[in-house]
C-alpha cells in the first residue's frame, strides 16, 4: 500500500483487544504491522497497559519498539520491565541501539542486564563511547572479509551469514587483515560480478573512507553524505575494525542535529523527546534559562532610554519609532545569521571566510538599509512627524540595518571560531544585542540632528 | 585515508598546470580524487578555466561536476559548452540529475540536447515531472526482475548488468508483472541466501511501499526515514513501475529541506545556490520583500503608541521598559514557534493536536510569565522606577509571555492549515504580531493601574 498514517483504526483495534481481555489478538494485530507503524500504535497506549504488553509481544517486536521509541520513553519503559524479559529483549536490539539503552538505564541495572544476556561482549565494548560519537553510533554487529579468501568463499560467508541483525550493514563489506586491520571495501554487487576464484583482495578497493570512535556524530554524518556513503567502517588509530555506522544512523543525526539548531534559533535547548510527550515543567525549565539571561540583557535597553531621558521627554514622537527601529534591525540580523549558520552548517562557507562574508553582508546591508531608509522616511512624514525626526528616522534605520548585517556575520563566525555552536548564540542574542545598540544609534543620531 | 577536506595542495596543483599549459596534467590531478573532492577544487577554479577544462575531463567526471554542482551553477557551466559536449556528458549523468539539468537550459537548447542524445528515452519522460516531487527525483535506471524468473537468472541479471549508473539501484531490486506492474521487492541479499531454482515471485515480499510521480520530495523523504528504506519506487496509479528515487536523493531533499526551514524562520526566502557564489543583488532581493513588509506590520507600534500618547508624555518612565516587554515577548513566542514548527515538520503533530497544543503552551507560558513577573518587577525596582509602574510592568510581563506562547503556538497550526509553509509565517511574522499586541497591553495595563 502507498502509506499507511491512518493508524487510528489499528489503535481502535488493539485497544479493543486489551478492553475485553485478549491479549494476543492485541499482540497480533500490532505484529502484523511494519515496525514503525507499530511503535505509532504502541506508544499512543496506557503506560500500564505498554508494561503490560511488551514482555508478551514476539522478542522481535519488543526489540523493535526499544530501538523506535525516543531514548528517554524507552528508558523509562524498560525500568518497569524484569531483568529476564529485559534482558531478552535487548538480545534481540541492534548492539549500539542496546548499548544506548544500557546506558540510559544506570550503572547498576546495567551490569544486571549485561550479566544475563546471552553475548554480552557485543554491547559491553560500546558502553565506553559517548552517544553522540561515532564510536556511540557503531554497531559491532558485522561481517567482514579477509583479504586472502576468494570470492566464492566470500559470497558463501555472505550466505550462510552470521546471525546478522540487519541486512543494510552487508551493503558495504569491509576486508581486514589477519590482525583484524581494516585494509579495504567491496560490495555485494562487486562481488557477485567478479570471477569465484579471484581473491577479494583483488577485488576490493583499498581507498576506504573510516572514521575513530571519538568522532562527532555530526561531522560523521556530513562526511557519509559527502561520499553518498551507505555506511562508514569505525577504526582504533591502528587501524582495528571496531565497528560500522550505517544510513539509518545517520539520518537520525541529520534530523536531530537540524532539530536542535532550530530549536537553539528560537532560543530553547533542545528538547530530548516527542514534543507532547514532554512535560510541561520540563518545556518551561528548557527555556527559562534563557529567556532570564535575554531578559537580562535586554535591561540595557533600558539603561540606554534613561541616559536620554532628557531628550526623549523633549520631543515624545521619538519614541514612537522606538520598536519599529529596532524591531528592523533585529529581522535585518535574523535574515544574516540564518543564512551564515545554514552555510556553517553545509561547510559552506568556514573561518576562513571571515572577510568574504563581512564585505557581503556589508554590501547587502548598505543596499537594504537605503532601501529601509528611504520607505522609514516616507511612512514618518505620512504620520506628519517633524521633518527632522523623519530625517533622524531615516539615517538611524540605514545606520542599524547595515549594523545588524555586520552584528548578524560576525557573531556566528565569532561562537564558532570559539568553539561555542552557532546556532545559540546568533538567533536570539543578537536581536538582543542589536536592540540595545540600535538604540545607542537612534537616539544619538536623533541628538545631532534634531540638536538636543 | 580518513578525511580530505585539505584540498588546498590539490587546487594549488591544478592551477599550477593550468598556468603551465599542462592541461592532461591538470585533468589527471582532477581525476584522482573522490568526486565529491573534485567537484570542490573545480568549482574554486575561473569560470574561463572551467568552461576550458569541463569537455576535457574524462565523460564519467563531468558528469560527476554537473550533477555535484549546484543547478544553477551547473545550467551556467553547461550554457558555455557546445551541443555536441554536452550531449555527450548528459549521457553519462544519472537520468533524474540529467532532466533536471535540461529542466534549467531551456525548451530549446534542451531539445537540441536530446536530439543528439544515445538514449533520449531514458531522459525525456522525466522532463514532464515538477523538480521537487517524486517524478522529478526518480530516476528510470533500474533493473526490474520478473516474477517467474528462477532466482538464479536473478542474480545472472545482475551480474551481466545493464549499463547501470549507480550501484545503489541495485540494493533493493523490484519485481514487476508482464505488464511492468509492481508486485513486489527483494533485496541482493535474500536472492544470495535463496535456493537458485526458487521463483523471485516466490522469494519476494509483495508488501511494498510506493508513491505516485506527483508526491511531494520532501513526504517521500519522511516515508524514507519512517520506514528506513533505501530507495522506493515510483508507479502509475495503475502501478505500472515508473522509476526508483535512491537514498542520496532522500538525503538532498532532507538537508535542503532544513534549510529552507531555517532560513524561512529567519524570514529569508530560500538561496538556491552555496551563499558566496549567491550575488549581492540577489541575497538582498531575496531579503528585502519580507523586511518592508514586516516594516509596515511593525508601523502597527508606531500607531499603538501615538494611541497613548498622552500617557507616554505624563510617565516618561513608561517608555524605558517599551523594548524590554516586547523583546520578552518576541522571544517567548519565538521558542514556542521553534518548537511547534519542528514536531511538525517530524509529525510529531498534526492538525488535530491543535487544542492539546495550546493547552501546553498556554500552562509553560503561564508558568514563564511568573517567572518572569517577578524578576521585572524586582528589575524595576532596582532601577528606582515608581512602584505603581513596576506594578505595571510585572502584570504587563506576565500577560505578554502568556500571549506570545498562545501565539506562537497558534500561528504555526494556522498556518499549517491554511496550507501556507509554517517556517515563513510564523517566525518573524509572530514577533512582530507581538510587538504591536504586546504594547497594546503594556500601556493599557499601565494605564489602569496608574489611573492615568
């Protein structure tokens, strides 16, 4: 079928199920959907009733909706459940997703579990790496070649096929040496094209992109699209195959690294799990941090009006443009710090590109700000404002646009440059920071030429 | 080698035997690196020495400059070289990156293109499909198997091989009817671990995904990561298999969808193209309608505070703390949007969630709009402002951060709704939306408490 989102319906189903006490019509409704749909219906139940139900769904779909759920849910679903079942279940996980859960649950449930699974020494290893790493995001769970065998021999490896969990870590099929060193890459389809009897040494390629455990998950995931790599293999700096990163990985760092930069845009940390899900404390304490310290900053509006109290109270239609000026220049650096941050982001532009980048956005902003200048005069003289005030209106507006472009370049470079992610410090702290000084540039322009 | 982003040495080479003379030189160098890399050093190159070097590049490498470049770049580059260049470079590019090629030359310039092309068939078909949906992403490369073949054949089809671009194709291999209906998938993988006498048909799993030409890129792009799937195919309504879109197209599209998303939300329309090489004139064009039209929206201010004019004169006072409460409230509403806009765009929500949304939002807001009251009012006092005023002000923050989450939780719903794309109404939009409401009840609040 072409897509399945309707999935009230099989709610409506299991729900029912479980209401008149059959559990297994429950759990073969669910199990006869895909994993993703099924993890949908599942969540949308009871907390009681999920408890109640995960233990008894096949190992298989249990596995599933640990790995489908968000990190913190399944934390907190697999704390309710035995050590058995639990530990069954996670038998059953792709390694580095069990290793994830594992990690989440606390060290002390955590040696439980590992004590009781059936081949601990798959997930243990991962338990070392930090989530957000590639050495988090690996699984150990793989097939590879040596360099010696033959092609037949390779493919009949590929047949009979360790208990692999996932078809997708066979798309790619790394070759190491007898000390486990990672030497080359070839291809199921490579392989099916050479002759049986050639060496898959002669077959592979030995230019192969890999990638030490401690590297950041995002720069990992920015290197897998820039090769169009389904997957990348994880080496020690001598070279020893650890593990391999695999696509699905990686679009989930795209999505959770493009989430986060647009939730730390709007000024709120990232939150860690499906929106609705998240309580409303925990919404509120994941942005009050930061609307405190704006606040906080914002006061310096404040401190610049009072220092012009004197002229402010002199001529009160200056005020009036108070925030229209500085609600321009705010958007004016807003459209500059998107553009520069999404360029971070793509690589495509870096440090570098410093003074590049200042002399465009310079440009562009004399270009808006003249543009601004000349409508901010037009609308004031329709209000019938003072001349005078209009041409103050006018200059300060061409003045703060310009400003915010260079503020709105600058300040992304400048977090990046000290190492300090762009995307929370431009969004919100430079329209802070471009109100306060916006100000400072109305008000003392307005000074000179209004002659107060 | 683990990483080649020090391409420096590899462009100071080429441009040393380019000024040489020694173009094979200069192609050689160019040759030996990973497409990704060498389409980054020719790109830095002139636009004289590309158009130069473009037609001596072995076939297969120009065409991987043309479709890593991006489009617009690439329908410049290939505006300069002769038909019979071209025509013989879009034949060797992926059928999907060709048509969008020829998409961007022109009706005439494209037809002359495909007269001189071997296999025209292949291209012009997806000529008729808008870029960004399914049809334009697909590519007509692929090898469907039969049904009744023996799954030996299978794997003998592979291996011989049509001329096949992209190996990727072949990861899932899709089974189709006499009548090239799709009836089913397989992967490499299965048909290795089957008995080779077995039928595909009965080998296959008839349960799968599709969409039709007409579907959005960026829903087929979410169907891809929902359900983990490296490519899926595209059908007639009547199923008949039209092409496969493969996981690098998913990938484009999901990256160039945040980004779009990222700079609407900074009320920028979207740069088709990497931001240095995007002109002055057109990053400012790209910039100026939306910042007059939220200057006009923000003159909205100017007629709120004329409105209270008389106050403002009476309590000078009041003014100060004017940039402060609507700041506060601009970024209130902005980490409500951020978040909304987000768990839409992962489905996270959806329209019906309207009512459990602002419920949400409207007990965070009430809970930051204490918090904040109270460290204004402490704020106001430290500054010596009059107790009634600081009175104002605190009630003032309260009802305004209260507001712009209902805001800023609404607008995007709104939006959404209305079928317009959340990200560019609700970002700058909601905070000049803000701005006016928020003054509006800072100075009524203030003038009923001060009896003003």
């Amino acid at each position: 079928m072409e897509r399945v989102f309707d999935l009230d319906l099989v709610l409506a189903e299991v729900r029912r199920a479980l209401e008149a006490g059959q559990v297994e019509e429950a759990v073969r409704v669910l199990s006869d959907q895909r994993p993703a749909d099924m993890v949908d219906v599942f969540s949308e139940l009871e907390e009681d009733e999920q408890v109640d139900l995960l233990p008894r769904l096949e190992t298989e779909d249990s596995a599933d909706v640990l790995e489908y759920l968000d990190d913190l849910e399944a934390a907190d679903l697999a704390g309710e459940l035995s050590d058995t079942d639990l530990a069954r279940i996670v038998d059953e996980m792709e390694p580095d997703e069990a290793a994830d859960l594992l990690g989440d649950l606390g060290p002390a449930r955590s040696r439980a579990i590992l004590a009781k699974l059936e081949d601990p020494d798959e997930i243990s290893p991962l338990l070392i790496y930090h989530d957000k790493t590639a050495g988090g995001r690996m699984t150990s769970d793989l097939l590879a070649l040596r360099r010696r065998m033959t092609v037949a021999d390779a493919l009949d490896a590929v047949r009979i096929g360790a208990p692999v969990s996932s078809a997708e870590t066979l798309y790619f099929l790394y070759v190491v040496d007898r000390d486990n060193r990672l030497v080359g890459v070839t291809c199921l389809y490579d392989l099916l094209r050479a002759d049986g009897q050639a060496l898959v040494g002669d077959v592979m390629s030995p230019d192969v992109i890999f990638v030490e455990p401690d590297r950041d998950q995002e720069e990992v995931a920015r290197l897998m699209t820039r090769y169009g790599l389904l997957s990348v293999p994880v080496v020690t700096p001598d070279r020893v195959l650890l593990g391999v990163i695999t696509h699905d990985d990686m679009v989930d760092v795209m999505e959770q690294e493009a989430t986060e930069d647009i939730q730390k845009l709007g000024a709120t940390q990232p939150l860690d799990r499906n929106y609705l899900d998240t309580s409303v404390v925990t919404v509120a304490r994941k942005r009050v941090g930061w609307l405190l310290l704006l606040f906080l900053t914002e006061t310096l509006t404040g401190s610049v009006l009072r220092h012009y109290e004197t002229e402010l109270a002199a001529v009160v239609s200056l005020s009036f443009f108070i925030p229209l000026l500085i609600g321009t220049g705010g958007n004016a650096g807003s459209q500059t710090t998107s553009t520069i941050i999404r360029a971070l982001a793509l690589g495509e532009i870096n440090l570098g590109d410093a003074w590049p980048v200042l002399w465009h956005e310079l440009r562009v902003g004399l270009m808006l700000g003249l543009v601004m200048g000349a409508v901010g005069f037009a609308r004031a003289l329709m209000w019938h404002t003072p001349f005078t005030v209009a041409q103050a209106v006018s200059l300060a507006l061409l003045s703060i646009v310009v400003w915010a472009n260079v503020v709105g370049s600058l300040l992304p470079l400048l977090a990046s440059k000290l190492r300090v992610d762009p995307a929370i410090v431009s969004g919100p702290f430079m329209s802070t920071l471009v109100d306060a000084t916006g100000l400072l540039i109305y008000l003392q322009v307005a000074k000179m030429i209004l002659g107060i």
